[in-house]
C-alpha cells in the first residue's frame, strides 16, 4: 500500500476517473477489486448515497480513505 507523499503513516489511494453521462465516477483498486465512491455511484443511479444508506452495509463493504490527485 502506497504511503502518504509527505511521509506520514497514513496510506492513500491514487483514484481511477471515469466519466459517464458527463458525470465523474471515482473509483480504486484495492486487492484486487475496484472500490467505487458511493456519492458519485449514487449520481450516477439517480438516488442519493447518502452516510446512513451506506451505513447499511456490511462492514467490509464501506471504507473511507484519503485519495490524491496527481
């Protein structure tokens, strides 16, 4: 897992970009499988995601992190 740029032991994730119906979907991947941020997902679907839907899921189906832009 990459660290943070100014050294600290925080780990970041360097998103991916996508663009749909002009709309942006960020997204990373992490072992493997693509994680997807749940308030761009929601745009997408027409529906707001927002913290108490997401909250919803399981455990190992939610993360917050911190993501840098190049």
């Amino acid at each position: 897992m990459p660290m943070h740029p100014q050294s600290s032991p925080l780990p970041y994730f360097d998103p991916s970009v996508f663009t749909r119906h002009n709309r942006f979907l960020h997204t990373f991947m992490r072992n493997n499988q693509a994680w997807f941020c749940a308030q761009d997902l929601g745009r997408l679907m027409g529906k707001p995601l927002n913290e108490r839907l997401t909250l919803k899921l399981d455990p190992d189906q939610r993360r917050t992190v911190s993501a840098f832009r190049a």
